[in-house]
C-alpha cells in the first residue's frame, strides 16, 4: 500500500546543508500498523509531512497503492490528502 524507496531530505541554508533524511526505504502493507519512534532531531516529523504530502522529498520516491506521487501537482495532491491522510 505505503513504499518508500531511497527517500532523502535536504535543508539548506545558505552554504550549510542539513540532512534530515538519509536513504529511508519503508514498506507498510494493507491493513498493518506503523510506529515511527526515535530521538528529537532524528527526521520523524519530516518523514511524516513528506509522507502526507505536506512537505516534498529531495530524493526518492514515495508510491500509494503502486502510484509514484512525489511529482504530483499542488491540486493533486490535495485530492490525495482529502482521500488518502489523515493526521491527529
């Protein structure tokens, strides 16, 4: 349902560069449960608002139900979200 290849995030600040991100693969199947845990500072939140589309990846791709989303426009991936997210 959820696969997630190679998924890298970069922020950058003038010269100085930050990875948040580095190389995550997931795979989270129909009807499982996932738990992201990990320390402050580890890149949960943004695996999360780049899985919920809130947020775009630097590397990688991203697929719901076999379909590549991360080069979706704006107004696609608003339908995507209505659809697909939900976040509490």
């Amino acid at each position: 349902m959820l696969t997630i290849k190679n998924l890298k995030k970069i922020y950058t600040k003038g010269d100085i560069k930050v990875n948040a991100l580095t190389g995550i693969n997931l795979n989270i199947e129909k009807k499982e449960f996932a738990a992201i845990c990990g320390p402050s500072g580890s890149g949960k939140t943004t695996l999360l608002n780049i899985i919920g589309t809130l947020d775009v990846p630097s590397e990688g791709q991203i697929l719901l139900e076999k379909e590549d989303y991360t080069n979706k426009t704006e107004r696609q991936l608003s339908l995507l979200r209505r659809q697909s997210f939900g976040f509490v």
